[in-house]
C-alpha cells in the first residue's frame, strides 16, 4: 500500500514549533488541562491524555512542564475552562481550512479567525462547508533512515493501521482515528520512534496556487493562525504548500 502523502503540511508544521517552542508548550498544555478535566489525571486510565502526553514528548516538552500542567489541572480550580471549537473557511482561490481552537473566550477567538480569513482574501464560512473535503485519520510519521521498509509495514499492518505511503524520507501510517494511540503504542513496543502521531484532518483533493500574491497571503494566513495560542491545529488542501517554503 503506497500513494502520494502531504508530508509537507507536516513537516511545514514542525519546523514552525522548531522555531516557536514556547507557543507549542502553550497549547499542548491546554490540550493536556482539558483531558485531564475530561478524563482524570492518570494517563494509564485517560486514553486522550496519554495520547497528548505521546505528543508533548515528541515536540520536546520537558516531563517536569508535562507534571506540572497534570497537577494544575486535577486541582481545586484547574486554571481556564476552556472549550473547543472546529472553524471552517476558505483561502485564496477556495483553498479549504479548517481550524482547532481551544479557547476561554469564544466571542475573542472567533474575531480573530474571521480576521485572518478576511484579511488574507480568503472567508470564514458556516459549520459544514469544507469538512465534507477531509476524513479525519490518525497520522504516524517516521524517518526512514535506518528503518526496515518492509518490517514497519508488516508491524504497522499487524498493529491496526489501514494504509501506508512513502515520501521526502519519511513514512507515514494512516489509521482510524481512535486506533492512532494504540497503533502508536504497539510500534513504539517494537523499538520505533516517531516524528509526529496525531490525527489529522486529511484531505481527499487539493487545491493548487500558482499566482504569487495568493501564495503569499496563504503562506501568511497559515501564519497568523499558528501564532494564536488559541489555536490548536490548522488543516488545509493547499496541494503547493511545499513550494512556500
């Protein structure tokens, strides 16, 4: 099983947190306060913590900030209530977006992201209007040096994974959303380590740029969105997003 990933959008995401450390730690940690109100403060008990905890380490997040946030969060007062809201859009030329927000203010954050759309030619638009264009998908990324192409193939199709592409030096396995934690768990027992193991908003077409100015803007849009701590994750069917690097 092989085809064509967007590991670009990926990696355009991690090197943007490479750059911006504190900004990840900042929404990672309301990601993990939120689950443990959810679910409890033990990840062996709160699947979605453990999954968020996964992440954390793999964006560098120290354990000591990981307990610290934990602790916080199972307290009397838990720091902010916050709630999580999808946006969905447009970019230029109909590129669609959609937006994951955790936010402690819903009338702030949905000011902002309606400013970013418009700002940058694009438009927020109604629940619905672009989600119909991805199927969400646990996404599993591996460096290929040193790993057995074969192997990680067999172990991630034993382990529940339901597709797997190659591409710029990397792997990725595709899974069901809510089996992306224990795919990720039954590789990493086998020895493997990852990029990044997370679900994702994958789109099923894509949407090319080929003036200068609209690449731009979206290249600016996606920017804008990532440095709002509101703002968990951004997905998007810009087919050139590479080339604005």
């Amino acid at each position: 099983m092989s085809g064509h990933s967007k590991w670009s959008t990926i990696k355009r995401k991690k090197e943007k947190t490479d750059n911006a450390r504190a900004k990840v730690f900042t929404k990672i940690g309301r990601e993990i306060a939120v689950a443990v109100r959810e679910g409890g403060p033990d990840p062996a008990s709160n699947s979605k913590l453990k999954d968020i905890i996964a992440k954390a380490k793999a964006n560098n997040v120290p354990n000591d900030n990981i307990d610290r946030i934990i602790k916080k969060a199972a307290g009397e007062n838990g720091g902010a209530d916050y709630e999580e809201i999808i946006y969905e859009g447009y970019g230029p030329k109909g590129v669609a977006v959609i937006v994951e927000a955790l936010t402690d203010n819903r009338n702030r954050t949905a000011g902002d992201v309606r400013h970013y759309f418009d700002k940058y030619g694009g438009n927020m638009g109604q629940s619905g209007c672009v989600s119909f264009m991805f199927t969400k998908q646990g996404v599993i990324v591996l460096e290929q040096e040193g790993v057995d192409e074969e192997k990680l193939m067999e172990d991630a199709l034993e382990a529940g994974a339901t597709d797997f592409l190659t591409e710029d030096g990397v792997f990725e396995i595709r899974t069901e959303p809510f089996d992306c934690g224990a795919v990720r768990d039954a590789l990493t027992d086998k020895g493997y380590t990852f990029l990044s193991a997370e679900v994702e908003y994958v789109p099923s077409t894509y949407t090319a740029l080929t003036e200068p100015d609209d690449i731009t803007a979206m290249s600016k849009m996606l920017d804008m969105f990532e440095d709002n701590d509101d703002i968990q994750g951004v997905w998007h069917n810009w087919e050139n997003a590479d080339d604005a690097e």
